[in-house]
C-alpha cells in the first residue's frame, strides 16, 4: 500500500513539474499583482526563461527584461526569479535583483541598479534649470512593496563623481550618498550631509514619482565656486549661513 502512495506522489510531483515547464510566461505574469503604476509589455519565453522587451513604472522606462525562475521555489510555494535588465546601449535602467512574494507582498531583495542621475533631477523642480551628469548607483539589501510604495526598504544611493550643468556651466560637486528607507508607505532618501555643498535633505517620493522634501544648504570651503552666483536664487541665508530648500 505504502508502495503505491509512493509512486502516486512522484507521478504527481513529476507530474506538476511537467506542466509548470509548459506554462507560458504571460500566464505567470498575468498572475502576478503588480502595482497601478506598473505596466509590462512584449513578456516572451517560458516560466523558467522569460524574456520582456519592457517594463514602465511611472514615467521611466526599464528595457530588456530577462528573468529565470528557481525550482526549488516554487517547490517551496514561494517563487522567486532572479531579474537583470537594461542595456549600455539603450537608454534607461541597468541591474538587477530578486523578486519573490509573487502571490502575496512583492519583494526586492540584493538590488543593485545604475540609472542617469538626470533622470532624478528632471523631477524635481529646481530654482534654475540643471542637467545633471554621471550615473546613480543604488544597493537595495530589502524592499517590500506597499501602499502607495512600500512597507519596509533598506537601501543607499551613491553618485559617484558627480556633477551638473548650470548656468551654462559644468561644475563638479564630489561625492553625494543617501540613505533609503520607508516611512508611512511613502520611500525616503536622506542626503549624508558630509559632502562638498554642506548639503542636507530628506526627501520623499510619493505614489506616481511624486517629489516633495526639505533641508538646508550650507556653503562652505569646499563649496564649488562656481555655484556661488547661484545662491540668490535660494533667497537669503539664515543667521547660520543656512538656504532653505524645500519642495
């Protein structure tokens, strides 16, 4: 008896895995509850190899989408693909990551995504018009996404070299880094104030890429020189030698 519940269980097992092998990509992602702001198109391949010639969220745009799915995932009921995408010849996002929590939270885990800073700068309504130079560099350990963003983030942001054009003028501005983290849904990114523009700020980004933030702008001995003309467009400085910014 024992003997033909044993065989029955392996026939089912292999029978299971025979038919996840045959399932159609679109399928798995039809499945998937992807957040409002969230579209995919051109989804090709099988479950294991799946290919998706796009990705948008918000407005920005993530090409060359390739994903392979664990078998010992889905064994374990809870799915997990493994994520690369992105192209040093097409505009827009490079990296990749893990997603798992398919049928219930979507998780990100080991994140690791290049993306134009002046893809950032372009959202933030500035004082005067800054294109920003160089690439943004963000490790993301834990991301669970929520309402309207997430429920739990762990991450930083680094801009290595970076710099902007303003003015007519390309000035350097060293090193800037943030911290990534999530408070009540919304994704939080707090500048390190050590940096070459005494800069610090805690920004917000809300559902649809919204921006909203405050801080301070401290101009010290580092601060490029360049730059200088356009601090009145700040207003004035407090008796701390202080600009406020906020958005």
């Amino acid at each position: 008896m024992k003997k033909h519940v044993a065989i029955v269980a392996i026939f089912l097992v292999l029978y299971g895995v025979f038919v996840i092998a045959l399932m159609p990509a679109n399928w798995l992602v039809g499945q998937i509850k992807l957040p409002s702001n969230v579209a995919v198109a051109g989804v090709e391949g099988s479950i294991w190899q799946t290919n998706i010639s796009q990705v948008k969220v918000d407005d920005i745009v993530i090409n060359n989408v390739e994903s392979s799915l664990s078998l010992w995932s889905v064994f374990m009921f809870d799915p997990k693909l493994d994520i690369r995408f992105g192209d040093a010849l097409i505009s827009g996002p490079e990296g990749q990551l893990e997603l798992s929590g398919l049928l219930a939270e979507l998780t990100v885990e080991n994140a690791n995504i290049s993306i134009a800073a002046n893809n950032i700068t372009q959202r933030l309504n500035l004082p005067i018009d800054v294109i920003a130079h160089e690439q943004l560099t963000i490790n993301v350990p834990n991301f669970v996404i929520g309402k309207p963003i997430c429920t739990e983030l762990s991450g930083n942001l680094h801009w290595q070299n970076a710099a902007i054009t303003a003015l007519d003028e390309k000035v350097k501005l060293g090193k800037l880094s943030a911290k990534l983290s999530c408070e009540k849904g919304e994704l939080i990114a707090e500048i390190d104030p050590k940096n070459n523009l005494g800069l610090s700020y805690k920004a917000q980004i809300k559902q649809g890429g919204r921006f909203s933030g405050s801080g301070y702008l401290t101009p010290g001995q580092q601060f490029p020189e360049q730059l200088k003309g356009a601090l009145s467009f700040l207003g004035k400085a407090d008796k701390k030698g202080r600009y406020r910014l906020k958005i």
